[in-house]
C-alpha cells in the first residue's frame, strides 16, 4: 500500500469554501497519470485552516471519487495527541484506506514523548499507518532509533523522511518500516538508499513524470532515472519558492483545474515565482492545455 508514488493531494478553494468539483477533477487527473495512493488533508492540503467538518466532507468526496481505485490516506496528526485520535478514528469511519501522523509540531515532545504519541494512536485504530518526519515544520527531528521503537506495533506501516538527510533516511531503510522520500528533490537518492517511493507535492502537476522516475529508480535504471531527474530539477526547485502549497496550487490554476485561492495566514505566490513555476513547467513538459476543466479563478 505505501509504495510507489503517492501524491500529497492540494485542497482546492473557491470563494473561501472547499471545492468540492475541483477536488473531484483533481483526483481523476492523478489517477489518470498513475498515481498509486492519495494523501487528502496533510500539509499540503492545507490541513491547519480546515475545518473537522470541511475534512470529513472532503475525505468522503475524495473516496467515493477515486472509487477503490488506489489508496486514500487522511493526515491526521496534530500536535494533541486527543485531536489526532479523534481525527484518525474519523478517517476510518469514513472508510479511508490508511492515516499519516506527522511529529507533533510546537509542542517539541523529547523522543519518549514522540514514541508515545505515535503508540496511542495506533493503538487507537485498525487503520496502516504512515508516520511522518518533516522537522522544516515541526520544530523537532524524529530520529531512526525512535521509529525503531514503533516498529513493533503491526499497524505502523512506513515513515515519510522529509529530513533531507540520507544518513537519516539509511537508517530508517533498517528498519522494518516502507521508507518514503519526503522530498520530491531526493526521491531517486533516497529510492538508492532503500526508499520505496515518495509522498509527493510535484505530482499534483506532473503525476506521470513522478511515476516515471518512480519506477525507473526502483527498477535500477539509474541512467535514465537521472536523465529525468535534471529534467525535472528546475520544477522541483520551483515549487518550493515559496511555502508550499502556493506555487503548485498557482500551478494547477495555470492548468485549468482549480482556481489560484489560499486561505490565510498562506497567499498567493509573488508574480516572479509564477513566472519560475511555468518556465519550469514548461522545461519539465507539463502541458498546460492537457487537463480538461474550467478556467481558474484568480
């Protein structure tokens, strides 16, 4: 289930509300360009400015959308270790295929603190689980010998290592845990070190290009792989400009599948960004008239 390339799906707005139709088309396009499973409601779909409410809806609009076809996967880590329960038992109320739990941000909880949280949640479900490690956002590193702790348990099923360190990274590939890269930019490095694929914000735009490397690294046709990889460099370097998701979701606007709109305390990207975002764009091939949809709202 946590294998291959995994789009960390953007929560389209529209007139600051979630929509709904647009979420829809999103789906349908990653399925269509061989996306494998589907994260809804992590980071990237700006989980933090949803309501408990605007997720359950979109989680079971998500589902009924992608149909069985690949897995969904709800984000339902918080930094309250209560909330994270509540929110993963929704998950699976929902009938979602799996939960992510990220380290709990702010509250910066010492490696036992973090063993702990992870345990009572996984307790609490029968849901896989994938944990999740991205100290750029939470203030505090989860390191392999703390995942090594929560190896035991039969539902904790992968880490997405968003560290950017492979040493760290080679060190979680030891364990009995699915390592997934957490950075699109070191998904064929991490793929050499043992990860199985990667959670993934650029195949939003270019899932078949993801795929592509996907499956080219894991294959080891590293040559061709890396061929790809600088192809597709400029677009990974692009869409972190600015604090994700603003220059994907400018993006996907640019494609014609959801309109250009962020909730607060997040804006829009600057205009030079999005003139980085198409050149790259454009140098990757990503066709901005392929998908079918309604003109972006800006």
């Amino acid at each position: 289930m946590y294998e291959g390339l995994i789009v960390a799906m953007v929560t389209p707005f529209r007139g600051g509300a979630v929509d709904l139709e647009a979420s829809g088309r999103l789906v349908e396009f990653l399925i269509d360009g061989g996306t494998q499973g589907i994260v809804v409601s992590g980071s990237t779909g700006e989980a933090a400015t949803c309501t408990v409410e605007e997720r359950r809806n979109l989680w079971r609009h998500v589902r009924e959308v992608a149909g069985g076809r690949v897995p969904i996967i709800a984000g339902t880590g918080t930094n309250n270790t209560a909330e994270s329960i509540t929110l993963t038992r929704m998950a699976e109320d929902v009938g979602l295929d799996g939960a992510m739990i990220v380290t709990p941000y702010y509250n910066k909880p010492q490696p036992r603190g973090q063993v702990e949280h992870f345990r009572a949640i996984a307790r609490s479900t029968r849901l896989p689980l994938v944990l999740y490690n991205v100290p750029g956002r939470t203030a505090t590193n989860t390191l392999p010998e703390t995942f090594e702790k929560v190896a035991d348990l039969p539902n904790v099923m992968a880490v997405k290592e968003a560290s950017g360190n492979l040493d760290q990274a080679t060190g979680v590939a030891r364990t009995r845990l699915t390592l997934l890269s957490g950075d699109d930019s070191l998904t064929l490095p991490m793929i050499a070190v043992g990860a199985k694929g990667v959670i993934s914000v650029v195949g939003n735009a270019a899932p078949r290009a993801m795929r592509e490397l996907v499956d080219l690294g894991r294959a080891g046709n590293v040559a061709e792989a890396a061929r790809l990889h600088q192809r597709l460099l400029p677009l990974f370097k692009a869409l972190f400009m600015e604090s994700n998701p603003a220059p994907v979701k400018f993006l996907l606007s640019a494609m014609r599948l959801m309109a250009n709109e962020l909730r607060l305390p997040l804006v829009p990207a600057e205009t030079a960004t999005e003139q980085a975002v198409l050149a790259a764009a454009a140098a990757a091939g990503v066709n901005l008239e392929a998908p079918a949809g309604v003109p972006a709202r800006r």
